[in-house]
C-alpha cells in the first residue's frame, strides 16, 4: 500500500497526521513513524530531481538560443565587414545623420567606387588627390572629403584623421579664397617681394654673421615677435625638450630644436617646437657662441621692440621694423596658397591663419586668381 502523507507529528504514545492520527505501542508508533517519515522524504526527493531536471532542460534550451542568437549576431558581423558600397550604406542608415546627409553621402560615394579599394587599404594620398581632381571646387572637395570621414568612422579606419586634416585644410584655403575677393584696402604684393629681394642681396653680402643669421632665419622660417627674438638664447649642449629651460626660448644646436616657452599667445598654442635644418645650424655654430649666450641681443632690453628694429634695420641697410617684415612675409606666403608652407609660418610665427589673414595680408597682387579657378 502506498501513502501519501503531508504534515506528521510524532510524540511519546501518538503519532499524529493532518487529517486523522493513530494510538498504540511506543515502539510500534516509533516504527510506522520512521516509515512513513521515509516515504515522504523518497517521494519529496523524487520531485525535486524531476523538477530539476525540468529546470536544466529549460537551461539548455535557453544556452542554446542564446549561442544561436550569438552565431546569427557573428555572421551578420562578419557579411557586414565587408568593404564594399552595399554594406557601407547599411551602417550609414543605422546612423543618425538626416534624411537628405545620407542620400547625399551614397550619390557622392557612387562617384567614387574605383577608390573603395584604396579606402580600405587607408592609401590617404591616393584618395585625396583623385578627390582634389574630381572636385570642381574647395566646397565640393570639402563634401566629398567629409564622406570618407564618414565611412571610416563606420568601419574604424584609423585614416579619419589624416582626412579630418584634408578638411582643416581646405578650410583654410576657403579662408583664403575669400581674402582675394576682397579688392580694397591692400598694398600691391610686388612692394613685398621688393623687400624679400633687399633680404636677399643682404645675406649675400653682410659680414656680420649674427646679422646674417637673422635674416637666413627669416627667409626659411618666418618672422618671430620682437620680445622672443630679443630672448632667445643659444645651448650648445643637449637638453631634454620642456623639462629643462621651462621659462627660457632658445636655440638647442644638438637637438636642431627652436623652442619658444615664453610668447604671447601661450594660453593659445602652448610650446613651439620648430625644427631647424643643418643648413641654418652651421651658421649659428660657425659664430661661435659659449653656451647659454643670447642670440641677438648681449642682454635683456625693457624695450625688445625698438631694439629689434634697430637690430633689423642694420641688417636690411634700411629703416624697417619687424612687424613690416612680418606683414610682408605673411602676405608672400598667402599669395602662394601653399597650404603646407601657410601652416609651417602659421607655427613659426606662433598665430593661427585667421589672424594671419587678418592682421599681416596687407600686401596681395591685384590679378591674383583664386584656388578655385586654379
């Protein structure tokens, strides 16, 4: 016989069950006690290893979706990897660009299915110049140029920002582009490249060869600020760059470095590290200064400005200052749209190219076409 017992209480003289109870021998109760005792225990015991075999079943199953799931998400990953038009305009509709940028972005990508390759290789240079010829103008090139941005940030090229470059680029040359247009209020670029050719003759001829490192250094770099000319010092001995000489600009002839610490758009551009040829070196060696000795200058002036012009004027064989030889150099290297050389200057010089633009273009050629009509 079989029971199905619930609840069972057991004392000295009875044994008692939820719904009745018997009476008897102690040792008889004792016995049906420990016996029906078992028969619950066996049968809890049977429904616990059915209910957890339900439960791992229900696990399995569950692990088993979930790896499916995962395969499923894997390949679609790995067809989504591929390089090529129909999936790169997938991603693009997963992103949250408008409506019209997408349609945009696939009708320029269309244009350029020959350079997927290239794009996918990162070959930058090839890419830039077959959109530098196929764009019609800077903002077209601008466009095209944000495009490919676009694609590698989809598909984490790390290129992006050898492009995001292009683009700061031609954003400049747009800058540019624009102060040609303007027709008023310039002196003509031809007063400008007199003065260059004055600078020239002088290197050729000058004896003094501090003098003529001044202008050498103007010619190839660019035109410094009067108070960092007047405080650059010359270290014949290797320092290690922005640990040493913090509140100091100076020349360091073993490590070919001008570093300009003190300036004043410092909050702005920080340190400048300009490299410095060989060619330049030699003639700051061939002086023969001891180490720590002032450039230009025996020593520190309250008025670097008149100084300097002063120092700037031997050296021309002419009254000049330095802001005119500033302002020319700037306006020679605008008028070349050389946008390599504009940001070389721009570093040197120690502004950005708006404020060259707007502060040293004073001198242009009046028939000066645009980048655009190039």
């Amino acid at each position: 016989m079989k029971f199905s017992v619930g609840e069972v209480k057991y004392s000295d003289d009875r044994l008692e069950f939820k719904d009745f109870s018997f009476e008897g021998e102690r040792e008889d109760l004792k016995f049906l006690y420990d016996l029906l005792k078992n028969e619950v225990s066996g049968e809890e015991a049977e429904d616990e290893e059915e209910v957890n075999e339900e439960e791992e079943v229900e696990e399995e199953e569950v692990e088993k979706k979930e790896v499916k799931e995962e395969d499923e998400e894997e390949d679609e990953d790995e067809e989504e990897v591929v390089f090529n038009f129909d999936n790169i305009c997938k991603k693009m509709d997963k992103t949250k660009l408008s409506k019209n940028t997408k349609v945009s972005y696939k009708g320029i990508l269309k244009n350029y299915m020959y350079l997927l390759p290239a794009i996918e290789k990162e070959d930058v240079n090839t890419v830039i110049d077959s959109i530098t010829i196929k764009a019609k103008c800077l903002e077209t090139k601008k466009a095209h140029l944000n495009c490919i941005v676009k694609i590698c940030e989809l598909f984490n090229l790390e290129s992006k920002s050898l492009y995001s470059d292009e683009i700061g680029n031609v954003f400049k040359s747009l800058k540019i582009q624009k102060m040609f247009s303007r027709e008023d209020g310039y002196l003509e670029i031809e007063v400008a490249t007199e003065m260059m050719n004055k600078l020239e003759e002088q290197i050729e001829i000058l004896n003094d060869i501090k003098l003529k490192s001044l202008l050498v250094f103007i010619r190839d770099y660019g035109v410094l600020r009067p108070s960092e000319l007047a405080s650059i010092k010359i270290y014949t001995e290797s320092i290690e760059i922005e640990k040493e000489k913090k509140n100091e600009n100076y020349f360091c002839i073993p490590n070919k470095k001008l570093i300009i610490n003190c300036h004043k758009t410092m909050a702005d551009t920080g340190v400048r590290v300009i490299e410095v040829e060989d060619a330049f070196l030699s003639i700051l060696t061939e002086i023969g200064y001891t180490n720590g000795r002032y450039w230009l200058v025996d020593r520190l002036f309250k008025d670097p400005l008149k100084k300097m012009n002063k120092i700037i004027s031997d050296a021309m064989g002419i009254v000049t200052t330095i802001y005119t030889l500033r302002k020319m150099k700037s306006s020679l290297v605008l008028e070349s749209q050389d946008i390599p050389l504009i940001n070389r200057t721009s570093n040197v010089q120690g502004h950005c190219i708006d404020t060259m633009i707007s502060n040293y273009s004073n001198y242009r050629s009046l028939k000066k076409k645009l980048i655009s009509e190039k």
